[in-house]
C-alpha cells in the first residue's frame, strides 16, 4: 500500500517528479561521460603498452660481472615473470648461412630465450638445435621454418683463423615487435658456447651443452609481472648498481595519468553529487512541509510511523532510478559521439569514451543510494508529524 501511495503522488505530481529526475541525469550524466573517458583512454594506452612485449622489458645495458646468486636473487623476485641472462654483447652475434646458399652469410644478433618468453608468443620451447630468426634475416637468407641453417662464429688464435660452426634448424619467426634488426633468438646453452669459443676456452667441434653449471654473466634480460611492476622494477635495479634500459619512464606517466584522471573524477563526482543530493534532500523536505496534512491524515487513518517514513524514501529511490537511466542512455549518445569524432586519433581502433552495463548499474546504485540517504531527513520529518493536525486543519 505504501508503495501505491508513494507512486500514486509522483503521478499526481508528475511534472515535480519529472524536473528531479531531470535534475538528477544533468548532473549523472557528465561524470558517466567523464568516467567513460578516463576508462576509454587509460584502458586503450594500457592495453597499446600491453601488446607491445618490450613495454614489460627490462634489460641491463652494461658488460659486467653478475654472480649467479644475483641471478637468481632477481629471478626469484614475485614480480619477474621471465629472465635469462645474456652474455657479452660482443660475443652475441653470430653468422647464418643458407646451406643451399654457400658464401652468403648474413651477421646477426644472437639473443638469449627460454622456455615462456614473452618476447616470442605461441612459440614452443626451442632446442638448443633450433633458431628463432627475425623475418627479415630469413627473407635475406631465403629460409622457412623448418629449414636447415649453418650458425657460426669465428676467432683467430695464434694467428690462424678458426670457426665454430653449428648445424641448426630454423624453429620459429621473431615478430617485428621482437627484432626490429636482423636477429636470432637461442637458447642460453648456444651463447654460452659462442662466448666460451671467443675467449678460447671451447674448440671448434665443441656442442652447446644442456647441464650448464653455475657461471657469472654480464646481464641479463627480464619481463615484469605486471606493467605496474616496471617503473618499481627499474628504480630497484638502478639503486643496486645494475644500469638497465626499460620503458619505465613511459608506464609511470600513465599510472599517473590514471590517478589524476581519477582524481578529477573524484572531485567533480563529489562536487555534483553533493550538490545534487542536497537539492534532492531540500526538495523532499519541502515536500513533506507542504504534505503535512496529507500526511497527518494518513496517520490518523491508521498508517503507521513506518510508513510514513518509507513514502519519501521510496519517491526518492524512483527519482533516482529514473535519472540514472535518463542519464545512462544521455551519456551513451555522448560516448558515441565522441567515440566517431575521435575514431582512430588516440587510442588506435578502440573507443576513446567506454561505457558498459556494469556502469550503468555501478551508477545507478550509487545514486540510489545517495538520494536514501538524502531523503531519510525527509522520511523522519514526515514520520514525526502528529495525526492531531490532520484534524486541527480540517
């Protein structure tokens, strides 16, 4: 019955109830928009950086002596998702000839990998026969996946020249985001090999060998976890003496893009709101004002306290649903709007204002909850009028 009632005087006032609810979608409406734009860009830059598999890199840019309890310390750490060290970055190029293609050799950068490289996805893992090669090294080499190819390294030790040459297998193509320059991805087994071969401590028959014991490197080649783990990441390695190379600089803008953009949210959000449910709070209170010996004749009729609090609450609740489906549906002719005009310009083919059911129902229980509470001084004000005034006016 009270609920009959409570709709019953919206309709009866509906031009009342029509203005609040108005009301409530012009201020809803913008921080919809204003939400929908900070998850639309913040979400399209993240998911850009996400794509890109060096956006997690961290890599150390100078030759030096990394004890494998470092290593390990590093590996060990619950925000490293991948690492492999490296060798020199001198004795990391090697040279890929076609058997087919006697005396074309094409020089490339030999790089470390294993098992779950991000660098390399849907790959399986590689033996240490097989090469993953840039596809450009393979267009110049005339080579397929799955082909046979001849890596090797040359020195020259007491004057005679020597070469380290390997029979290999071509087990995969490096994505351009991979290799932007001719290269190969190996196992570590391989480019200890090559190193050892360089400073002339394996022969020219040597194989790379699986069981390789505990051995300093000079760097090392790492991914985060998480794109938030980078800029922390960094900063950690730096402070330990590690020089290292990474997209630090560029994740950390967008994490503070992102608390900004959130900040404002908060704040205009509060602003409105706050404005908004005192408006709605003055008007219900208003209401009861003017209702008093309605609202004291329902009493006196037999309605109880309780009912008489629930009236205003309920008219709140249907004003609030109602402006925020208002607002919703005001907001998604926005989003589109935008989403067309800035198609392409910002954040590639995704939308620039992104709006989901889940904020429409997000947005509608805040509201509902804001107007309850401001129309619960409403409610206790009508609760508290006494039946007697029902007769005193009559």
């Amino acid at each position: 019955m009270i609920l009959r009632l409570a709709l019953a005087d919206l309709r009866h006032e509906r031009v009342l109830f029509l203005c609040s609810a108005l009301g409530c979608a012009a201020v809803l409406a913008p921080l919809i928009v204003l939400f929908g734009l900070r998850q639309g860009v913040v979400a399209g830059l993240r998911a850009e950086l996400l794509e890109d598999p060096r956006a997690r890199e961290i890599v150390s840019v100078v030759n030096r002596t990394l004890e494998p309890e470092v290593l390990a310390r590093i590996a060990a750490d619950p925000r490293v998702a991948f690492m492999v060290p490296r060798t020199r970055a001198l004795s990391a190029t090697i040279v890929l000839e076609n058997p087919s293609r006697p005396g074309g050799g094409l020089r490339v950068e030999l790089l470390p990998t294993g098992q779950g490289d991000p660098l390399l996805p849907g790959l399986s893992v590689i033996d240490m026969d097989e090469l993953v090669v840039s596809a450009t090294a393979l267009q110049r080499l005339g080579l397929n996946v799955g082909d046979a190819v001849l890596a090797s390294v040359a020195r020259s030790q007491g004057g005679v020249r020597e070469v380290l040459t390997l029979p290999m297998r071509v087990g995969g193509v490096a994505p351009l985001t991979a290799a932007t320059r001719d290269a190969a991805f190996a196992t570590l087994p391989v480019l200890v090999l090559t190193e050892d071969f360089l400073d002339g401590s394996a022969a020219t028959d040597a194989r790379p060998d699986a069981s390789l014991p505990p051995r300093p490197f000079a760097g090392f080649r790492l991914h985060a976890a998480r794109l938030d783990d980078v800029p922390a990441l960094d900063r950690e390695l730096r402070l330990s003496g590690i020089e290292v190379a990474s997209r630090a600089e560029a994740v950390a803008g967008l994490l503070r893009l992102d608390r900004n953009l959130a900040l404002l949210f908060l704040a205009i959000a509060g602003a409105g709101g706050a404005g908004y449910l005192v408006s709605l709070g003055v008007g219900l209170w208003a209401q009861v004002e003017r209702k008093r010996r309605d609202l004291a004749l329902l009493s006196l009729l037999g309605l109880r306290r309780r009912g008489l609090l629930m009236m205003p609450l309920l008219q709140a609740a249907a004003v609030a649903l109602a402006g925020a489906l208002l607002a919703f549906a005001i907001a998604a002719s926005v989003a589109t709007v935008l989403n067309r005009a800035f198609a392409g310009t910002v954040t590639g083919d995704r939308p620039v204002c992104l709006l989901t059911a889940q904020m429409g129902v997000a947005a509608a229980g805040v509201t509902l909850a804001g107007a309850l509470v401001a129309a619960m001084l409403a409610g206790l004000r009508a609760a508290a009028v006494p039946p007697a005034e029902g007769l005193a006016e009559g």
